[in-house]
C-alpha cells in the first residue's frame, strides 16, 4: 500500500544526512530504507564490480534521540541480514527506485 508521505520524505531526509556524514549514498551507492529494533534503517548497496547493478555493502542502524541523529551503526553481515530485513539481495541497473523493504517506525 502507499506509504504516509511524512514517512516518506523522512526517509529522504536520513538520506540526505547519511549523504554528508556517511559518504553514502552517492551515484555508485543505493540506499532502501527498512527499520531495525524501531530505529531507523537502511540496506546500503555499493556498485557491483563485476557487472551493472549493486550489491549489499551494510545495514546502517541509525540511533536517534530528541529528534536528532546521534549514532550511526554499520553491520556488515549482510548475507545473514538482509534477508532477516527483507531486504533484497541485489538492486538491478535502471530498475528505479526500489520497492520499499520496510518501514520506519
């Protein structure tokens, strides 16, 4: 079903902050939000070296207090991860934005 749009463009904000403190997020990296223990989460996709597409790089586990970010986690077991997040396991070359794997809470 259709996301709440306040959602939505707080997605895009968390984006655009991991954009500058992260160095994600940029033209060879996919960002695809989900939620992790109630925090804010995203799948992190870095370009796939051996082809087009991305592959899964990290869940960044964002904490958050008083409405501001202060921790940025990384786990890097995306094998063991991304699917416990339904996350996908690869985001294809011109496919667009992909389908939203969770939500924040």
């Amino acid at each position: 079903g259709e996301r709440d749009p306040a959602l939505v463009e707080h997605d895009q904000v968390v984006a655009d902050a991991l954009k500058l403190v992260h160095d994600v997020g940029g033209e060879q990296d996919g960002l695809v939000p989900t939620a992790a223990n109630g925090m804010p989460a995203f799948g992190h996709y870095r370009r796939d070296p051996d082809g087009s597409g991305h592959v899964p790089w990290a869940l960044i586990v964002i904490g958050v207090s008083g409405g501001r970010i202060t921790s940025l986690n990384n786990f890097l077991d995306v094998d063991r991860l991304f699917p416990l997040f339904g996350l996908p396991a690869r985001l294809e070359e011109g496919a667009g934005q992909p389908e939203q794997a969770g939500q924040l809470a």
